[in-house]
C-alpha cells in the first residue's frame, strides 16, 4: 500500500446539518452516516461553512482561507491559477486525483488538468435535471413556481432515477475496483444532492415517515430580520402552503439525503471489498445548509446566517494510523479545518498560510476547545457590481427558478448588504453593513427569531461579540506569501 493515506471527499451540496439520525433527527435516515459515526468516524455536531452558498464556500474549504482573504464571494469569482487548491497540492505531491462531479470551484475557461488527473463525465445518456426539465413548476402564476418542489421522481425500467450523482457514484465505485496499487488515492465527489430542486425517486421517497419530521420555524417579523430574506419570501409566494405542504416538501429533502446516504454506503463498501478502507482518510461534508420551509423560506440566501444555511455536516473517519474513539464531538468547528487535516494526515506541507486548524486531536477524543467562535460571510459593497452575480440566467428573467433571490441581489437600497457572523457557543451577532445588525441568543432563541440588538439587557455580550469580530478580521485580513521578491 502507499504510505500515504487515501484521500475520500464526498460532499453533497446543501445538507443540512441537522437532517442525521445519530445526531437526534427522528425522521433522518442515515444509516450509512449512523454506522461509520457508531464504529469508525467522528460527527462534529457544531460544524460550520465560511459562506452560506456553493462556490464561496468551496473556494473557502480547499484553501482554508476565509471568503475575505481574496474576494471570493460570489458564484461567479472562483479560486485562479495562482491561488492554492487543495486537489492541485495533491495531484503534485503524487496522489492520482479523481473528480467526480460538480465544479463551483475554479473557473471552467481554464481547464481541470492542473487539479486532477480525471475530471469524470457520465459514460451513458442520463435521466433530464429537473433545473431543465421544469415542468413540475406549474403556472408562473401559481404558489409551486418558485417553491422548488419536484416531489416524487419516476425511474421508469430503471430500479434508480439515473442523473449525473447516480453516474459519478459508479464511476467512483469502479476506480476504487480497480485502483492502482502503488499510487494514494483523492476522490473528490462533489454531488448535486440534496440540492433542490426538491425531488427524488423510491425507494426514499416513500421511506421517510412524513410523521416523525420535526416542526419547522414560523415565520418571523421581517421588520426584525434582514431585508433580503424578507424580499425572498415575499417573491416566493408560499404563504398559502399548509403546513401538511410544507411537510411534504421536507419529506423529499429527507429523501434525497437518505439517497445521498445510500451512495456513500455504495462508495464505503467499495474501499472494503478493495481492501483500501482502513488506509483511507474519509470526509463526509456539506458546503452549506438549506431552509427547507423554515421561515416560509426555500433554498438558502447569500448574506444571512441562519444556522439551517450555516451549520452542515462534518463527519471524519482517520486513517488506521491516526487514533480515534468514534463518536459525536460538541466542540464549533469551520469547514476550513477539512483542508488542515488532509495536509497533515497527507504529510504535506502546503506551502501558504491558511487559517484551518488540523481536527486530529478531536477525532482522538481530546476534550479541549477548538474554537471560541465560528465566522461566516456574504454579501457586497454598494456599487460593487461584479457582485451581484449579473452572470446568473435568473438575474434578468423572472421565469428563472432563482430570481426572488437572485434579482434582488441586483438592488442597491442596502438589501445585499455585506454581512458577517460571529457565532459562538451561546450567541450569535451578525454586523450588517448597511442593515440593522443582529444578535441571537441561543440558549432562549434557537431559531434566531427574536432579535436583540437592541435590548439593553445585552450589552455587555454585544460588546464582547463585536471586539471578537474584529480580532479575527485583524488576524486573517490576508496572507503574505511565502516567496519573497527581490528588491
């Protein structure tokens, strides 16, 4: 075997940090998840993403910078040539790098070669993505058009709905059949799933007991709450849904977890009957969170930080050299220490500064704080208009599923407001560059319904939350590379 362990990254795209069943969710099945949790792996229960949509929080991860560091802070400014990826670091350090999946990561018009040695496209025609195949959206002007709400998926003669995730799963399966024995591993799948459109075939969609799914989040005052989400909602329409719709809906987001659940099973006993499991780093991560009804709200938004967008699944399992007592871990930790962990476990020296912090000793049952506080961002300066993501189909088309969201990104009354989360045990504050700010009490208010910013009765935790905000700007404003020049 080489020595150096392979690398999995299986990374689903807008789960929920809360839809697993060893993490208390009754409704959430996850066996796969439960089983390598209970034997093998650790769950960080309070895992976070650095920005609360795909290709920020990317960018984020495979660099362990934060969105600020080098501007990356829209879908449409991905990592450049001379900015480190963690996959490029691999593929030049002698790992074959094999990606399987979606992009929103480094810019399309140059190529994958430099970060991978195969960028795998689906061998056979593939069942329609329901972004085009749209006509489960119904009349424009009806309450589903911009709901994102599919339902259930017919597979016809197939046992599956056989999309790209399907497709980018059994080519995974067949590299690790067929590995090179000589050569360490980094499979990278970046899956579209649970990422609505909300849809999925059975048997998932009829295995979710529609019964046990726990009750969303009302809708709060909006005169408390940023004014991009409550432009949202007011574009979405959904305020005549029941809550038997709104139940329905989270359903078959359960149901595309429970799949994506079910293709991680597919890959795990693939690296056993392989051979290769024990020698195998694992990580099971999202890029972000989902509303899935909460707040009367689908998808997710650029600049807030609810926890249901910011909070994600991070499940670790080490290669058999590195110690491990199985298990939930409670301790905050960024989705940057992914990349910090790989280097180290790889021994790899990256050759940059990054912020992540290496999850070694957590994963061996250490007891000690990770992190004080967690940080998030998004959001643009006024007449930053690189910004507001004009590339997006949905920007000028209201018949575009993104638009109540995307458009609005397009306003320059103050609605796309560069914004930033300080998140710890206990509180959340949120400074808002040309909104009100926000403070959260968790302890009282895990919803992040009641906003405090103005109680005086808080203070003293306001005061504290914003000197931590800015020690943390003041400490990761940039890198310094670690070339000099000659003068």
């Amino acid at each position: 075997m080489p020595q150096q362990p392979h690398i999995i990254i299986f990374n689903p795209d807008q789960w929920r940090g809360d839809v697993m069943g060893h993490l208390g969710n009754p409704a959430a099945l996850t066996p796969n998840l439960d089983q390598i949790v209970e034997k093998d792996a650790v769950s960080f229960r309070y895992a976070f993403c650095q920005n609360p949509v795909c290709t920020p929080s990317r960018c984020s991860f495979m660099t362990g910078w934060y969105p600020h560091v080098r501007g990356h802070r829209t879908m449409f400014h991905m990592l450049q040539p001379d900015e480190p990826v963690l996959l490029q670091i691999l593929k030049d350090e002698g790992y074959f790098v094999w990606w399987g999946g979606k992009n929103d990561l480094v810019p399309r018009q140059n190529g994958f070669a430099e970060y991978c040695d195969v960028k795998y496209e689906a061998p056979r025609e593939l069942r329609p993505n329901l972004h085009r195949a749209d006509e489960w959206r119904g009349d424009p002007a009806g309450d589903n058009y911009y709901s994102f709400f599919a339902g259930k998926l017919e597979s016809g003669d197939e046992k599956v709905y056989y999309d790209n995730d399907w497709a980018m799963i059994d080519g995974a399966v067949d590299l690790i059949r067929n590995a090179p024995p000589d050569q360490p591993l980094c499979i990278y799948l970046p899956l579209s799933y649970p990422h609505p459109p909300y849809g999925v075939e059975d048997p998932w969609f009829s295995d979710i007991d529609r019964d046990l799914i726990p009750p969303r989040y009302p809708t709060p005052d909006w005169e408390k709450k940023p004014s991009l989400v409550a432009g949202i909602y007011e574009r979405q329409g959904l305020q005549g849904w029941s809550e038997e719709r709104f139940n329905e809906l989270r359903a078959v987001y359960y149901g595309m977890c429970a799949r994506a659940d079910a293709q991680f099973g597919m890959v795990v006993d693939a690296l056993k009957a392989s051979g290769i499991y024990d020698d195998s780093a694992i990580f099971f991560f999202s890029d972000h969170g989902d509303f899935t009804g909460d707040y009367g709200l689908v998808e997710k938004t650029q600049n807030t930080f609810e926890d249901c967008l910011t909070r994600v699944p991070l499940i670790v399992k080490p290669p058999a050299a590195v110690r491990i007592e199985p298990g939930i871990r409670e301790q905050l930790v960024e989705l940057i220490d992914f990349s910090a962990t790989a280097y180290e476990w790889a021994g790899i020296e990256p050759g940059y500064d990054h912020f992540g912090r290496s999850l070694t000793s957590l994963i061996g049952g250490a007891e000690e704080e990770h992190r004080d506080a967690v940080f998030c961002e998004g959001g643009r300066l006024i007449g930053e208009e690189q910004a507001m993501e004009k590339d997006s189909p949905s920007f000028y088309d209201p018949a575009g599923l993104y638009w109540p969201r995307v458009q609005l990104q397009g306003s320059e009354a103050g609605e796309h407001s560069k914004a930033t989360m300080c998140r710890t045990r206990d509180y959340k504050y949120v400074r808002r560059l040309y909104e009100s700010d926000e403070l959260y009490d968790l302890r009282r208010d895990p919803g992040e319904l009641e906003n405090r910013i103005d109680d005086p009765a808080y203070t003293a935790i306001l005061s504290e939350l914003r000197e931590r905000m800015l020690t943390w700007y003041q400490t990761t404003c940039d890198v310094v590379p670690h070339k000099t020049d000659v003068r």
